[in-house]
C-alpha cells in the first residue's frame, strides 16, 4: 500500500483526500501547514507527496524546497487553485502540478502515474 502525505491548511481539503484516496487504498498522512509537513516527512517516509501552494507560514514552494534538499526521489504533486503559479520556475522541481477542482480525477490519474514510475 503507498503510503501519501497531503499538505493543505483547509481542514475540508485534508478530510475530502482522506476519505476519498483512503477509499482507493492508499495510506493518507495529514498536515495542516509546512512545519508539520516536514515533521510528518521525516517520521512517515511517504511514497508521494501533494502540496498546497498558499497556506500561511511556509507556503508550499518552500516546503517542496526543503523536501527536494532531502529526496530528489519522491514524487511531489503541487496542488492549488491559482492556475498562475504553473509559470514560476520554483514550481517546476516538482514532478506535477494540478489545479484544485472538486473533480479529483486527474489528481487521482498523476499520482497513480507518478507511483509507477517508482
């Protein structure tokens, strides 16, 4: 089972991937911010990772700067509902990028790609 950490500040988000990924039978990690992402990287050893762009804090082009410092091997998902961020060149060490819609099956569609390739 492939193990995802997803890192969103909305609560709503986090439960909606948890629930519907938990459904796919993936085991879902939970964080609410960069901080804890971190943490819960480091303890959870995660196949695949989808990221929040704006969240208060660290918002998630750092956490994907410290998490490729790390791995350059685990897959990251960038994910949020600003298509503008697709043309910053800091998105692009991460291996996806997707545009948040209530629709989660191109989501679903590139992690299972990603988690192929490993």
């Amino acid at each position: 089972m492939s193990r995802l950490l997803f890192v969103d500040d909305e609560e709503s988000i986090r439960l909606l991937y948890k629930e519907e990924f938990g459904d796919r039978g993936y085991d879902v990690v939970l964080a609410s911010n960069g901080e804890e992402a971190l943490e819960k990287f480091a303890a959870t050893d995660p196949d695949l990772l989808v990221i929040d762009i704006k969240m208060p804090g660290m918002d998630g082009i750092e956490v994907l700067k410290r998490i490729r410092e790390q791995s350059r091997k685990v897959p990251v998902i960038l994910c949020t509902a600003y298509g503008e961020y697709k043309q910053n060149l800091e998105t692009w060490a991460s291996d996806d990028y997707v545009v948040k819609s209530a629709n989660l099956e191109t989501l679903f569609r590139k992690v299972e790609r990603l988690l192929s390739r490993k």
